[in-house]
C-alpha cells in the first residue's frame, strides 16, 4: 500500500478515492442549466398554442372550406332583425351571438352598407 507523509499526516490512497467534489455553478451557468431544461417546456406549449389556433379558426368558421351567406345591412336594420330572418326558429340571441363572433364586432351595432357573414341556420 503506498502512502504519503504530509507534515506528519499520513494519507493513503483509499483516502482520495471516497473524497467527492460539489458541483457548483456560476450564475451563468444556472442560466444556461434552466434555460437548456425549460426549452422543450417551451417548444412543446408554442406548439400547442399555435396548433390550437388552426383548430379554433376551423371551429369558429364552420370548417375548412366552409361557404357562408352575406347580407348588407340597410338603413334602419338591426342584428336583431337580421337574426329573425336568418333563422326563424331558432332564439336570436343566439344568432346574434355568432354574427357578432363570426364577423369579429366588438359590439351589437351595424352600420348601413356593412357587409356581414351570416352562419348556418340549423
């Protein structure tokens, strides 16, 4: 067994074989350890997001390919009125409600000679 004498301490090799290092990082190394670990997170929810988007826009318009009847709105006309003779049967909140979603209004209000998309009557 060999061993070294150091001021009157004597070390074997065993010793040094159990001693063990602390890893430790420097701020920009913890930055690049998160960053590197919270990539994939990242990717996978901008994927996600984007994916679901098509999806949504898909949903919102009826499908893909999907063709839609226009009114022009003349003077006097309201969403109400427009959603009775879109459909008859069906509650015109409703209808209005997907006017106003279909054609992305902020509000209820129409202006003559606006173009709108009607949806589907069930």
């Amino acid at each position: 067994m060999s061993a070294v004498m150091a001021n009157g301490a004597e070390f074997t090799a065993n010793d040094f074989a159990g001693a063990r290092t602390r890893l430790r990082l420097t701020r920009r190394g913890r930055v690049v350890f998160t960053t590197l670990g919270a990539l994939p997170l990242v990717i996978w929810a901008a994927l996600s997001v984007l994916g679901a988007g098509v999806a949504a826009a898909d949903d919102a318009v009826g499908g893909p390919g999907a063709s839609f009847d226009y009114v022009t709105v003349g003077a006097g006309d309201t969403l109400w009125e427009i959603a009775e003779a879109t459909d008859p049967g069906a509650d015109p909140r409703v209808v209005i409600d997907d006017i106003i979603r279909l054609n992305g209004l902020d509000s209820s209000v129409v202006e003559p000679g606006q173009r709108l998309a009607l949806p589907a009557a069930n």
